[in-house]
C-alpha cells in the first residue's frame, strides 16, 4: 500500500513539473520605460511629475511592439517601501526608483529608460505628416478648450480629424473626456500607434534622424550603443511588419479607488496585474 502512495506521488510531481514546464517565459523581449513630463515647457523639468508611464516592449519572439501605460494615479510602494502614487517615484528617486519599482511589481528587467518632454513630440509628428483621428464632441471641445481655439488647424468638429503636432498633443493631453486617465492613455497609444505605422516606410538611417530631432528634449538612463541597440532592435521589427499592441496596466477588476496622502488613487492589486501582463508577453497574440 505504501509503495502504491509513493508511486502515486512521484506521480503526480511528475504531471505538476510537466506542466509548469509547458508554461514558458519569453527570453527574446527587452522591456524599456517612456516616462513623458506632461508640461508646457521645452526642457526637461527635474522635479516634474511623469504623468504619463508606458512600458515599451520589444518582443522578436512573437514579432510584436507592446505599449504598456501604467496609470499615474495607480498606488505603489515607493523604494522606500511608502505608499504613493506612481507618477510621483521619477520626482523623489529618479530612473533608479522607477524601474526598481516597475520591476519589483511587474517581474520584469527593464533595459533603461527616456524622460520626455510632450513639448518635443509635436515637430516629430509633423515630420511624419500628422495624424489621423476620429473624435467625439467631448474630444472637440476639450482640445478648442486647451488651445483656447486659437490654431488654423483646429478641428471644425467631431469626426474624423488629420492632426498636427499642436493638435495631436492637445488631443492627448486631454483628461476631462471618456474615464479620465483611462481614456487618456488610449488616446496616447492610438497617437503612438499611427506613428508607428508611419515609421514601417522608413530606413534606419531615416529613424535615428527623427531620433535626433527630439534627443535635445531627452534624458535617459540608458549608454549610446544600449540607445543605438534599441533603435536597431525596434526598427528590425518595423521591418518585418511587427504588430503594435496596446495594453494598460490596472487591468478591469484588478483595482479600486481611494486615497494616498489625501489624494484619490488607485488601490491596484499588483499580484494580479503581474500574473496578467505575464500572460500577455508569454503568450502569443490572440487573433
């Protein structure tokens, strides 16, 4: 009886190493940090806060681009194990405290990371020729309402509108449409996504030229040749006709609102957040 339980045991540890084998993580993705200063300043403000965080991964697996935004109001425990608000870590602990912070709750390595300013986005979408975006009344108004509707490109309503740099960054800056940050986000990644529709015509060469356009209004944790690898490594995948994917980090029924210092925040729950992005980037994509 004994060496029939024994057996059954070895068994079933066998079928459990099995099966946790069958899960496999992708090693062929390189994760980096875009964190954007959501100001109206042309440099870089040291003491701003990164209202905008987006996990960049470079994915030569399953031949795909994943733009991840993690909310500014999520709550997260800071280097000092306090709680507070994401957008807040770059301002009190820099590149360092961001990327330990994101790594800790996310289990991923980031390669490095780029402070942007929004400001120097805008020539970067007029050399690539604009984008072109539906919106609804309550975008409309919102962007005549940020540029006190004082530009010859402004839209003439809600429809489908070819943005310049000026007006795709109102559009994106906007946080009184939709749910709030939320659709913040999304507007973000879609501005994101056509440019990176765009850049698939380019060549190399090409790509570091618009690279160079905005460095002047970048800093980066990251060496000239991790830059230049990057640059390789996300132009390889235009190349090849890499999908672009979009994703957001609290994921629906993975959060709940309340405060931190007084402020609303959102309460994530990051056990599960971790176990879902996981299942994004071990996986392929779902057609």
């Amino acid at each position: 009886m004994m060496k029939r339980l024994l057996a059954a045991l070895l068994l079933l540890l066998c079928c459990c190493c099995a099966a946790a084998g069958c899960a496999q993580e992708n090693t062929q993705i390189k994760h980096y940090l875009l964190l954007g200063q959501d100001g109206y300043a042309e440099d870089i403000v040291e003491d701003a806060r990164t209202d905008t965080i987006v996990i960049v991964s470079l994915d030569e697996k399953y031949n795909r681009v994943i733009m991840t935004s993690v909310l500014r109001d999520s709550k997260i425990n800071n280097p000092k194990g306090n709680a507070t608000k994401a957008n807040l870590i770059y301002k009190y602990f820099g590149f360092d405290g961001v990327e330990s912070c994101i790594e800790r709750e996310l289990g991923i390595d980031i390669e490095g990371s780029v402070l942007v300013n929004f400001e120097n986005v805008k020539p970067v979408i007029d050399a690539l020729g604009g984008v072109d975006i539906v919106i609804d009344e309550n975008e409309f108004i919102a962007i005549r309402k940020i540029l006190l509707g004082r530009d010859p490109n402004m839209p003439k309503g809600p429809g489908l509108v070819h943005m310049t740099g000026r007006i795709a960054l109102a559009y994106m800056r906007d946080r009184s449409s939709g749910q709030g940050d939320f659709s913040r986000t999304e507007r973000q990644r879609k501005v994101v996504s056509q440019l990176f529709d765009k850049c698939r015509s380019l060549s190399l060469m090409e790509l570091i030229g618009v690279y160079n356009q905005i460095s002047d209004g970048l800093k980066m944790s990251l060496g000239a040749m991790d830059i230049l690898s990057a640059l390789k490594a996300g132009y390889s995948l235009i190349a090849d006709g890499a999908d672009f994917v979009e994703y957001h980090i609290p994921q629906k029924g993975t959060y709940y609102y309340s405060e931190v210092d007084g402020s609303s925040a959102l309460d994530v729950r990051w056990k599960s957040n971790m176990t879902r992005f996981h299942e994004l980037i071990d996986n392929p994509t779902e057609e």
